[in-house]
C-alpha cells in the first residue's frame, strides 16, 4: 500500500485524494490533498457548475484530529466559481463547513466534548481557545438543526433564563411533547417571541393548543397575536412563587421595624427567613421552633404566612378543577380583605390571571418541565461563560438539551 492510500484512509476525509505529506517541524503534520470532484459547489445554494471563475493564489488550511501528538493541518487549492444568486464565491469542500479554519470531524468532537466536560478539559485535550469552541458550538448547530423540528408542535412552553449579569437574557421555547428544547433567541420580549412565530409560519401556530409561561405581559401578548388558538396556560408553579414572594416582602418589612425599634430582637429575627419561605415537611427542628414562636408572636407577617400556605394547599392535585376555582377565589377575596399591602397586590395579579391557571390545572399542562430543563440550562450557561456570545451560549444549549445529536467521527457509516 503507498504511503498516500495509507494516509487517506487514516484521515478519512470524504472527496479528496492526498497528494503529498510534510513536517515543516516538530509536532506538526500538513497534508497536501485535492479535491476528487470536477463540478464546483457554490456554499450558500445547492447551485454547481463545472466552470471556474479563477483559482486563489494561496491555499486553505483546515485544522483536522491530531495523529498521536502530532497537529494535523489539511491544505488543498481552492477554487471561485460565479454563482448567478450569490455572486463570485469560494467553492465548498465536503470534509469542513463554509468559513471554518477546521475539518468537520473536529467541529463535531469538540462539540459534543462541550456538551460533556468543562472548558479546561476541552481546551486542553484539543488544544483550542475556549472563545473558539463557542464559535464552533455555532457552526455545528447551524449546520445540524433541522428546520422541520418545529412541525407538529402542539403544547409548548415558553421561559427566559440569564446567562449574563446586567440583565441578559435568552427566550426558550420547549416542546412538552418531546420534552426538548426546540428554539431559542437571546431577549425576553415580545419581538423575541415573534421571532419564533415568524419562524413556525402562520399555519403550524394555527396548530398550537396550549402555550404554558409565567404571568408577565410580553409572551402572552406575542401567543394572542400569532396562535389565536392557543390556550395560555398558566403555570401554578409561579403563582404560588408570587405569593410566597409578597410573604418575603412582609417578612422584611417586619424585620426592619423591628432593627428601628429593638436591634438585638431584630438580629435573631432575620434568621427566620427560611422557616417561613421553605415547605413545613422541609423545616429543620431549629426552623421549627423559629416557626412556633413566629405562631405564638401572631401580627401580620403570621396572617401573610397562613395565607401563602393556604394557597399553596389548593394546588396539591387532589382536587377537582371545580373545587380549585372555588378555592381561589375564596383565597382571593381572603386576601383582598387583609389588609396586608403585598398579599393585596398579589391577590389582585392571581385575579387578573385565574383563567390561565385554571386552564394549566385542565389541560395538565405547565411550566413545570421548562422549569426543570432551566435548571439544567443554567449549568450549562455557566459551562459557557467566556463564549462572550449568547448565541454561542444558545448553541450549546441547544446541543445539550435541543434535537442535535451529534455523531463522532468512529460512529459515522463507512
């Protein structure tokens, strides 16, 4: 066998025949190859032709898997081809995509490497920047993601999660069905909402039955406006956060009053913060005694506490939706009539979203597992701090807990 077939085979490249092999020094590998094909492809349309327009002067190189502890550089001419749509581009070649300095076994090794380990390990093992790998991150999932994932969406749910401080956010779009997350654009307004809808097209948001979000304006004017027959559904899970939030307001109030009045009484009183906004079932024998003397104290922040847990009591899930609309509106005007600024307020917020709870409870369907993946995507986020880019944070997001499943190299057919 020569020694040209040998290396060939070993790279594996598709579409091309090595000419020639060097080691202008130590560690370093250049393979000479040359493309098998006579038609030139152009990178942007599905356009070919067997004309030339011209020939770079210089040649690419492509950053291929190390041989051992040798770098491997694949490099080959290139030519330009006049595309009718695009103009005079550079021809396509099939081993790497369009505008990468890699082969696309590397891309692929390397992302599926960032949806498993940390950046060090990665950066380290293939000798690559971490900022690198984000941008890789992004040509892999521009290249993998199917478009007509989004057909057949029925019941979605729809979520920000920061991935930067300063207030940056990323709007995911998670099929309940599938249980992935299937799109996702940096923003958490109503114009990044209508990304997507411009996106899914207007017959397949026809389609939608069901949209489960949290209680803020934006997505739900985004789902009315495009999905006319999608129920939005409201996650309990967020209202019973609403009413444990306006408790947490109280608890400070409170705490601060008494810091004006008895600074030492205030000191120990700051360490019930978590006997009251944790579950009883949960609570330490310590924060159970905080609890009993909080009960025997009474006042206000003890009528804001049974309220919160009489809210949390009727989304156990062994009632009757008859019986949960009833119960909430009991709650409601209990906690209209008391008095207390911050459970008035959000009494009136549960109000004004009762539907849409309701309709959560009917239909089954809520934020619950959106919620659960947001766990996840925030470990992933931190995993990408350093990518500088939230769309280099969304592709890794997307490669993690999306519809890509990547192929290594040795798992590819022959």
């Amino acid at each position: 066998m020569r020694d040209t077939t040998l290396l060939k085979r070993l790279l594996d490249l598709p579409g091309v025949a090595v000419r020639g092999v060097s080691l202008p020094s130590p560690g370093l590998l250049v393979v000479d190859v040359a493309l098998c094909r006579r038609r030139l492809a152009c990178p942007h349309c599905d356009y070919t032709t067997r004309w030339r327009y011209d020939t770079r002067p210089v040649a690419s190189t492509w950053r291929h898997l190390d041989f051992g502890t040798a770098m491997v550089l694949v490099r080959a001419g290139l030519r330009r081809l006049d595309c009718p749509s695009h103009g005079v581009v550079t021809e396509v070649v099939p081993f790497a995509r369009y505008r990468s300095g890699f082969t696309r076994d590397l891309e692929d090794l390397a992302a599926f490497l960032a949806t498993r380990t940390d950046k060090s390990t990665i950066a380290r093992f293939l000798r690559l920047d971490w900022d690198t790998i984000g941008r890789i991150c992004q040509r892999v999932v521009a290249d993998e993601l199917d478009t007509d994932w989004l057909a057949g969406l029925v019941t979605i749910g729809v979520d920000e999660v920061s991935w930067r401080r300063h207030h940056h956010y990323l709007t995911l779009v998670t099929d309940h069905g599938r249980k992935k997350i299937v799109w996702g654009r940096a923003g958490k307004n109503t114009a990044t909402l209508d990304e997507f809808f411009a996106e899914l097209g207007d017959q397949r948001a026809r389609q939608i039955d069901a949209v489960s979000m949290d209680m803020g304006p934006a997505f739900a004017k985004s789902v009315r406006a495009h999905a006319p027959n999608a129920a939005i559904a409201i996650d309990p899970f967020h209202a019973v956060k609403l009413v444990t939030d306006a408790l947490d307001v109280e608890r400070r109030a409170v705490w601060q009053q008494m810091r004006r009045a008895d600074p030492s009484a205030a000191h120990k009183f700051k360490g019930a913060r978590w006997a009251l906004l944790k579950r009883p079932d949960h609570l330490t024998g310590e924060q159970a005694g905080t609890l009993r003397k909080l009960r025997r104290r009474g006042g206000e922040l003890w009528r804001a506490y049974t309220l919160r847990e009489a809210f949390r009591a009727i989304f156990v899930g062994d009632l009757h939706i008859d019986e949960v609309a009833e119960l909430i509106d009991r709650w409601i005007s209990k906690a209209s009539r008391s008095r207390i600024d911050a459970m008035v307020k959000a009494a009136a917020t549960i109000r004004k979203h009762r539907d849409g709870i309701l309709t959560a409870i009917r239909l089954k369907v809520n934020n619950g597992r959106a919620e659960g993946l947001n766990n996840h995507v925030r470990l992933i986020i931190n995993r990408a701090y350093g990518f500088h880019s939230a769309e280099a944070a969304l592709a890794l997001v997307l490669l993690t807990c999306g519809p890509i499943t990547l192929q290594l190299p040795h798992e590819r057919s022959p």
